[in-house]
C-alpha cells in the first residue's frame, strides 16, 4: 500500500502517522504539502491531526480551500481511499466529502484520554480486520469533537451502516455516541480518536494496528 | 549628534516609573557620558529590571555547580544542552510567567509556554515535552477557581496546538500564592551535538533579520511589571500582558528548523522579555560586536508606533537571528513558504554600540557592555534565616489511621490532577512512554529505545521552615523521581520563585536556597545548566512561600527497562527502601489532620540519597524491577495507596521499625522507596541492600481489592479512589467547599 500525508500549516500528527504508516506498511509515506496541486501515486491519503490554521474561522474550513483539496476530491471521486484523523475528520466534514459538523466539546474542555469505542461495521476497508461489535480503545486529543448531523443524516448513516465507531462513554456529547463515519462510497472515513497513536504496545495499547491492516489487506 | 526625542526631561518620576533608581539613572549617565533620551531610559530600564539583568541573585547564583562531562552548554544562554549520546543532545529550561498569569490567566500561561519552547527551539532542538509547575492560593480563595480554570487551558491551548505533548507537572494550592500565583513552564528538546545554535553574534557587516509575527504594542515593559511586587491595582496592568498566537509559533518553530537545516545562521535568539532591545543586544554583546537596528524596517502591526514602542514590544512569536551575508534570499524563501514575515532591519558592526535609528534618526546610542556586564549587581544584606524548630510536634497519636489515609487523599495538594492533565495532549509525537501520574514522564528519544525521564519538583512548605534543607530536598526529590522510573538523573532546571530581594529575611530565603540547591546538585552529580529567578512575588507586602522548583530531566539508554508506580502483580513483595524515623515535621499530615504547619523541614542526607537511589536504579536498569514509587508528600501510606490505585491491585501491608503508628504510615523521611517484586526477586533484593548496609524492610505482599494494614484494619481501593479522583472536579465545578490548607 502506497500512502500520502498531507500537511497542511500547524498539522501535527502528521510525524506521527507517517511513523504509524511506516511501521505498518514497511514504506515511507509521501509527506504532501497543502500548497501542492497534485498527489502523487498513491493508494491511501491520510489528513491528520493538528490545528490547521490555528483552528481560526472553523475547524478545518481553512484548510479546506487548500489547493491540495481539489485533488484529494479527485482521488475520493475516482475512488481512492481517504482517512481523516481528528483534523483530517474536521476538513472532511468542511469539504463536504462526509456529511455533518464536529462542534466544540459539550464539556466545553480540550479532552486527552483513552476512549473505548465498540466496532459497529466491519464492511469497509478501515474495519475490516476487526470483529463486529469488538471493543478497541483509541486516545482521542481534541476541543472540537462533537459530531453532529440533523436526524435525517444520522437515521440514514445508521441505516447504511455507515456509523463505524461507537462510544461507550461518550467524551464531547457527539450524537448517538457517534466517533467515526464513512462516505457513502465506503472509501472516506473520519475518526476523531487517534488510531495512529495505538500500533505500539510501549505507547499504551495496538488497538490502532487492525485498522492498518486493513487498509494494506484491502488496497495492496 | 541628533538624538531624537533627546527634548523629553528626564525627570525623577520617570526615572521611578521606568523601575529604576536615582542611583541607577546617575550610572546610566555616566556610562552614556551625559542624559539619556526617552527611548535610552526605556531600553536601560528593561535591560537592568531584575529580570534581564539578575542584578539581585547574580553573585549567588556563580556558586551553583554548572559542569559535568556530560554538559554540552551551561547557564548563560537561551537554555541548557546534554549530551545524551548517539550524537544526541537534550536541550531544556524553565522559566516563569507568574505576574502575568495572575492578571491575565489564560494569556499569561499561555505565553509563558510558547516563550520557553522559542528558548528551546532556537538553539536547533525539537521541543519534544512539557512540564510545569503550577501554586495557586487557597481554593476557597475567591479567585482561585477562576486563576486555575485559565491557566490549565492557556497551557493546553498552546501546548495542544503546538502538538508538542505536556506531560506532567505540579499543582499545588497555598493561601501564601492568594495574590500571586506561580506559572512555572518547562520545555524539553532535542537536538544533534553538531546541529547546536547559539547567540552570539560574532563578526560585523552581517545582517540581522527579523521573522514571525509583526510588531504591536502589546506587552510593553512586561519585563519591568515582572520585576515589582504586586498590589490591588495591578490589574490595571492587564494591557502589558502578551497574547500568544501557537498557530504562528508552529510555523515558526518549522520554519527555524528548514533555517538551521542550511548554514546560513551565525546566531539567533528569540525575542522574549524585552523583545527586540534584549535580543539584539544580548546578541551583540555575546559576540563582542555592535549592532545598529533600522525601526522603519520592522514589520509592524499598529500605525504610527514610536522607537520606544518597538523597542520595548513583548510582541509574541518573533525572532532575530544574524545571517552569513548573501543567504538572505535563501532564508527568505523559507520564512515566505510559511507565511511568515521575514525582513532585513540592520547589520553587525565593530562599534561595540548598540545604535537605533528611526525615521532616519538616530533615536539610541549605547555602548553594548552598558547593557550587559555594567549592569549592576547587587550584594544585598540578607539574614541568613534560622531553620525552625527540630522538636517533634505533638499530636494525638490515636485517631485511625486508614481514615486519615482516605482524608489525605482527597485533599487539594493530594487528590488526583486527572482534570488538569486530561486537557493536556500528553500523548501527541507518539513517544509518551509514561504518562502524567508517575514520579516521572518518560519520553523516548524519537526512532531510538533511548528515553528522557522528566520531571519538577519543590516543596515550598520546607522551604519556609528551612530554606537550605528545603533547597536540598527540592533537588533530592528531582533526583528521586527521575531514578524512580530508572532513569540516571542528568542535569536541572532551576526557576528560582521567592518575594521582594530587598527585604533581608528574603534575601536570606534566595542565598540559603541557592546554597541548598549547590549542595544537593554536587553531591548527586546533577548540574544546574539554566534556570530563571523570579523574585518580587509579593502582594501587599505578603511574600509567597520560599519556592525554587526544580526541573530534572534524565536519561533512560533502554526504555523497555523502565519502572512505573502501578502494581501489576498479585503476591508481590512490598519492599521499603530507605530509613523511616518518623519525621512528622512540615508534614503533609500534620497539615491537613492537625490543621498545623509547624516544625522542622525533614533532613536530607544526600550521601544516602545517593546510594539508595543508585541500589534502586540498578535493580531497574537490570530489569529486575519494575514497580517503584519515590517517597514523598504524604509518606509511605500514601505511596502505597498511589501504587495500589494505579495498578487496581490491593495490598496487605504491616508495621516495621517504630512505635508510632501515625508517624510510620505518615512521616516525611527522605531517601526513600517502595518497590514491588515477585518472592524469589524479593528475597535476593533484601538480601543484597541488607549487604550494601542499606535499611530495608519487607512490609507485606500485593493483592485484593483493599489495603489493609495489620491484618485487621482495611479501606478499598474503589472507595479510596472514588474520594482522590472526586475532589478536582467538584472544586472546579464549584460543588463544594474545599477544605482550606
């Protein structure tokens, strides 16, 4: 499996994916900046954490006039897989490719935790190597995670099995204890936890490897 | 020569509203060889405030040990490097941002995080962790709530968006910080031995480049208000605090280091206190040069501001650094790349002068030494202070034990920080290895199974008791939290936190910690490579608790072998290393169930320091333990406790040594751990520290749900833990009225 990071001014996670991305696949990602009109020929593209332009205006709506998004758009169209880590998630949500907003915490505080989340769906490349219903637990690190969509969105991403983790104790009030989703292609996900952060046991947990592994099952 | 702005009388009242003496304004007249203008009083002003010019502490602060083979650069510059192998080098510091905080809090704590990584990232490091040290006064103070509320998310806010990990610290509540918090901010980096960059600007005809953010008129003399005690006025001062902007500094920090992976650098230095006077100027004097700065060439943010304005800005994010000449249009690329602002605005010179011009005039021309080595210092009186009273304090020697222990553990000093970390990213980098909660951070050296341990450390209560045996201790516990999780203690951070030097009983509290401090740092081989004095923390007259904390960090060469407090076996042997004799004195016991702060501060004998901590670090390093917790406040049951609630395994411990029970569980003796290892481990560790002639004792074995003491008296872990981790966030959500200290 061949990857990008993107790195947009102030991402921050963008190290720690490509470590993540390297450690799991065996082969550097290709680091992209956001001013770059091109991607070049890769399989996965990762948008990671961060605070792209300090947050300013909205979580990721900056980012998103990026001259890079028109590409990532492109490779989503033709079908490529594209993964939105806690920023990423936020820019996805601004550039339309997955639906609803993410919203700063209910709890009004950045919140850096473990979190436990159970599988919902398993039918995609992002979950594929793990169980229905399996429990995993992920850090998340954010101000701004609480999903949000109107009911009509919400019933119909539950109907579509497109709900793909679920909170079991919800950390920023997130609709329906939502923590991922996926595009209606199947081939766009956004997460605010932070599998990236879990694929090394000495970190305090792998529960991130699967979702990895998936990807390099599905796409190599 | 026409020095503009020469019109302005300097008056007395100026004189004093710019924080000098007359004194002072007749040395500056000499120097110059006759008045100075507004501009030069204001440049002198911030240049000689305590806090630049460390006029009261300098002659004290030379006794400190500064060197070891291992010390790459010491005090002196904007931090201190180690060596710390493979080519690696750990550059770190902390420093203070007290005055601000408290007028400003989430601003003040805010910037104080991004002035101490600029301090780091502009010697060439990756800042890599951050700690702090954080005293607030009493929670049921009115303002309390609202101070820690805004300082732990200016911290998080800036920290977070760096995605640089904050991985621990202090937070501790005492009505002496009621009118003036401490702030206290630490940053871990690293960096390559032959990648290191310095301040001195050596040579002239070289250009001095100014990048990051523009110039405003923001912070103006905040370096003067750090330097005068407080009153109920001072929130008036709330327009000299800075505000920070961490999206900028991230492209900074990126930017500087695309810089420093060219040669083009001579020397840079961030524009911290003082801004761009300090920072050209310590610069130049540094490098034995002049410097001559164009204001008309600095990017500014505000209309019509004046020299003095620019000069004196605490605008935050901003850097100078002084090129190789012809390497301007390559700096500028990257600078423009990150949107950055990035301009040209003066040139060494071999005049040995500090000249600025402004509007093509010359507004200041001052010889550099005038602001640097012909700064005064100051050898003020001081009353060496007598160390309180060693008599044990009386105290009612049957009230239970284990309900104590559960009191203890839910009050402010002593109940979980988890609300505070929790809005800390302390797990960005992917390299947090050991997490806030442990006697130390653990972060590993990126793509390496090396690790630094990290850590700060004081306890203010002793330190007022005794300030010297306070001193030693705040060292001693730096060095016990660092060897708890095996690592080899290398060097500290100090950030020197006490009232007004021109008193002579604080002047005294200054030089007996200073000599506290020297006396721990040389017997455990732990140098002191930077630090920061933060003196006039006082309100009203009221001086805080002597409080010199200190930041250690150390290394760990295999970071698989690493001990954490959580106990993670059942039937493990609870081992007690170290002398308990029961010192109940400044205790944190006598304190929150005798309501007394009273007695002496417990002894340090730094040569048993020394040899139990080294029997421990051995014992780790070889991999034969991995379950240690320092001693500290609150005593052996605490401890134990702590370990228990973090590994959700109970123990069964009994009564070694001494009478008192109270003064056993509860006493503060230093020197000491507690260790937990499997029986046939066990047996030999008793056995070697029995033949090294160090005390130890067996106190009981690992398991269930609950401590139990004496086989007859028990309290569970879900009940102790309930109440430590409850207190913090009802006292912030205002649910209840703390217990006062």
């Amino acid at each position: 499996m061949k990857s990008a990071v993107i790195v947009f001014p102030a991402s921050n996670c963008d190290r720690d994916a490509a470590t993540a991305l390297e450690q799991m696949t065996g082969k550097k990602a290709h680091m992209v900046w956001h001013q770059d009109n091109a991607l070049p020929d890769v399989d996965l593209v990762v948008l990671p954490g961060g605070f792209s332009y300090g947050d300013y205006l909205r979580c990721g709506a900056m980012a998103n006039q990026s001259k890079i998004m028109g590409a990532i758009k492109a490779h989503a169209a033709k079908g490529g897989a594209v993964l939105g880590i806690c920023n990423g998630f936020q820019v996805l949500t601004e550039s339309g490719l997955l639906p609803g907003a993410l919203m700063r915490n209910a709890g009004l505080k950045f919140v850096c935790k473990p979190v436990t989340m159970s599988v919902e769906e398993t039918q995609s490349a992002f979950t594929r190597k793990y169980d229905k219903g399996q429990t995993v637990t992920f850090p998340v690190a954010h101000g701004e995670g609480n999903y949000y969509a109107d009911d009509e969105t919400l019933n119909r991403l539950e109907g579509e099995g497109r709900v793909m983790f679920r909170y079991q104790d919800n950390p920023n009030g997130s609709a329906r204890n939502i923590a991922g989703i996926l595009n209606e292609k199947r081939n766009v996900m956004g997460l605010m936890p932070h599998p990236e952060r879990v694929v090394d046991e000495a970190l305090g947990g792998s529960d991130g490897r699967a979702l990895f592994q998936g990807l390099i099952e599905a796409l190599s | 020569m026409n020095l503009k702005m020469g019109m302005t009388q300097i008056t007395p009242e100026l004189i004093r509203e710019h924080g000098l003496t007359d004194g002072e304004y007749a040395r500056i007249m000499k120097l110059l060889g006759r008045d100075a203008n507004l501009v030069e009083l204001g440049v002198f002003s911030v240049m000689w405030s305590e806090h630049c010019s460390y006029k009261s502490t300098r002659a004290h602060l030379k006794k400190l040990p500064t060197e070891a083979p291992w010390v790459i650069q010491g005090p002196g510059e904007n931090a201190g490097v180690i060596d710390i192998g493979d080519g690696d080098a750990c550059i770190f510091k902390m420093e203070s941002h007290n005055h601000p905080s408290f007028i400003e809090p989430y601003q003040g704590a805010a910037t104080g995080v991004g002035g101490i990584m600029r301090d780091v990232f502009t010697m060439g490091a990756r800042p890599i962790a951050m700690m702090n040290a954080l005293r607030f006064g009493e929670p049921d103070h009115p303002k309390t709530r609202h101070l820690v509320s805004g300082v732990v998310s200016g911290i998080g806010g800036y920290g977070n968006c760096m995605g640089v990990p904050t991985v621990g610290g202090e937070v501790n509540f005492h009505r002496s910080y009621n009118g003036n918090i401490l702030v206290n901010a630490m940053c871990v980096g690293l960096a390559r031995t032959d990648k290191i960059f310095l301040s001195a600007a050596k040579g002239a005809g070289n250009p001095v480049v100014y990048v990051g953010s523009k110039t405003g008129r923001d912070g103006i003399h905040g370096a003067t208000m750090a330097s005068a005690e407080f009153d109920d006025a001072s929130e008036e001062k709330r327009p000299t605090v800075q505000v920070g902007d961490p999206f900028t500094e991230k492209l900074l920090l990126e930017a500087c280091l695309e810089l420093m992976a060219t040669d083009a650098i001579i020397a840079i230095q961030d524009m911290g206190a003082a801004g761009l006077t300090s920072s050209s100027a310590e610069m130049a004097d540094k490098g034995g040069s002049g410097i001559e700065l164009d204001l008309d060439k600095v990017p500014q943010r505000e209309d019509d501001m004046t020299a003095y304005d620019m000069l004196l800005s605490e605008s935050q994010e901003r850097m100078l650094a002084v090129l190789k000449p012809g390497r301007e249009a390559q700096a500028r690329r990257i600078f423009e790349k990150w949107e950055l602002d990035f301009a040209v605005i003066g040139v060494t010179t071999d005049t040995s002068r500090f000249v600025v011009k402004h509007k093509g005039q010359v507004v200041a021309d001052i010889p550099v030494t005038a602001l640097s080595d012909e700064a005064p210092v100051y050898e003020r009186p001081f009353a060496y202070p007598a160390p309180a009273a060693g008599a044990l304090p009386a105290y009612d020697r049957k009230k239970p034990v284990l309900a104590s222990l559960e009191k203890i553990l839910a009050t402010p000093d002593m109940a979980s920080r988890r609300w505070v970390w929790e809005q800390y990213d302390n797990s960005v980098m992917a390299d947090t290895v050991q997490r806030p909660g442990g006697d130390a951070a653990v972060v590993r050296v990126h793509g390496t199974k090396k690790a630094l341990a990290i850590t700060t450390d004081v306890s203010p209560r002793y330190c007022q008791a005794d300030p010297k045996e306070g001193g030693k201790q705040a060292v001693a516990e730096a060095w016990r939290n660092l060897t708890a999780v095996g690592a080899l203690p290398l060097a500290v951070t100090d950030n020197l936190n006490y009232g007004n030097p021109q008193k002579p009983h604080i002047m005294g509290q200054i030089v007996a910690g200073i000599d506290g401090i020297g006396e721990a740092c040389r017997a455990l081989d732990f140098p002191v490579i930077g630090g920061n004095c933060s003196l006039y923390n006082e309100t009203n007259g009221e001086g805080i608790l002597p409080t010199p904390a200190i930041g250690g960090v150390g290394l760990l060469k295999d970071a698989t072998k690493m001990a954490t407090v959580a106990f993670k076996r059942t039937s493990d042997v609870v081992i007690l290393i170290g002398e308990t004799r029961g010192h109940l004195g400044q205790s944190i016991y006598l304190r929150e169930i005798e309501s007394r702060e009273e007695g002496a501060a417990p002894p340090v004998d730094l040569a048993i320091e020394k040899k139990n901590g080294d029997f421990v670090r051995g014992l780790i390093a070889s991999g034969r333990v991995d379950t240690v917790h320092d001693l500290s406040d609150g005593g052996l049951l605490v401890a134990l406790a702590e370990m228990a609630m973090a590994g959700g395994i109970g123990a069964s411990v009994g009564q070694a040594e001494i009478a008192s029970a109270i003064a056993f569980w509860f006493g503060e003796d230093q020197a000491r751990y507690l260790i937990a290892a499997p029986f046939a481990e066990a047996e030999k560790i008793v056995a070697e520290a029995r033949a090294a002639l160090i005390f130890v004792a067996e106190l009981g074995k690992t398991g269930g749900d609950a401590i139990t003491i004496d086989d007859k008296d028990s309290v569970s872990l879900a009940r102790l833990k309930k109440t430590h981790e409850a207190w913090f966030p009802r006292f912030m959500a205002g649910e209840e009225i703390p217990l006062a200290n």
